[in-house]
C-alpha cells in the first residue's frame, strides 16, 4: 500500500510502500520477464523508506518526493517534504536538493514533470487536513 512505481527503459521501479518492513531499501525492481521482484540497495546513501509519496523520471533519475517515513519504531511516521533524485543507472542518489521550504510536507498528493520542472499538488498534512497548494521546482538549477 501507498507504493509510487515508473518504467525505464524495460524497468520497473515500485519505489517505497507500507508497512516499511515490504521495501526496507526503499526500491524494488521488477522484470517482466521473470515475473519476480527485487530488492535495490543505493549505492551511496540510506534513504528512510516511505508510502505514500511521488515518484517519477527527469533525465533517468527517479524523482521521489514528500510521503511518510518511517522509523525504527512503527509509531514513528512521519511527513517529509524530501525531494530525492536517484539515477536510475548507477543507483545512486545524485541529488538531495533539500526540503523546499516553502511547501509543507504531504502525503497522498499527485506529482508530474514537465519539461525541467517538477509540479507537485495536493495531498494532506500531518492532520490530515486537504491541502490545495500548488509548486513547481526546477530540477536543473538544482
């Protein structure tokens, strides 16, 4: 539940999911070919597995934004407004651009790229109130 997955290349990413115990490396990949699933570990850095969240692709880089973590104690969730680019090649987490501090953190919202810019929309805070604010961010000057 609370999954975010996209194609590449013949590839699919399922990135995150709850409970964090299915996706304790936050990605997973899966092939057509053998119907089977496995895990990705990163290749340069831990990253708190989350659900509820964006995920998609600028440039062959996942584009993973906002959802709740988790913690080491399942009453530990928590929202982040996290912004995440992985390349989808080397498994490495090229960019962390850092929260931007202008948009609160969510879960449940709805993502896009369009062109360099990343639109994230929607979703609810931390007490589950609606939450109609709109964001974009440009993913090449950062």
């Amino acid at each position: 539940e609370g999954r975010a997955a996209v194609c590449l290349n013949g590839q699919v990413f399922i990135c995150g999911g709850a409970p964090a115990s299915y996706t304790p490396n936050l990605l997973q990949s899966y092939s057509f070919s053998t119907h089977k699933t496995q895990n990705i570990t990163l290749a340069n850095r831990q990253v708190a597995p989350r659900a509820f969240h964006t995920c998609d692709l600028w440039e062959e880089n996942l584009v993973v934004f906002g959802g709740e973590t988790f913690g080491q104690v399942s009453t530990s969730r928590l929202l982040t407004n996290e912004l995440l680019l992985i390349n989808a090649k080397t498994l490495e987490v090229v960019r962390t651009p850092g929260p931007p501090q202008e948009l609160e953190p969510r879960k449940f919202h709805a993502s896009c790229v369009i062109g360099n810019y990343l639109l994230v929309t929607g979703g609810c805070d931390e007490e589950a109130k609606t939450l109609s604010s709109a964001w974009f961010f440009n993913l090449s000057k950062h």
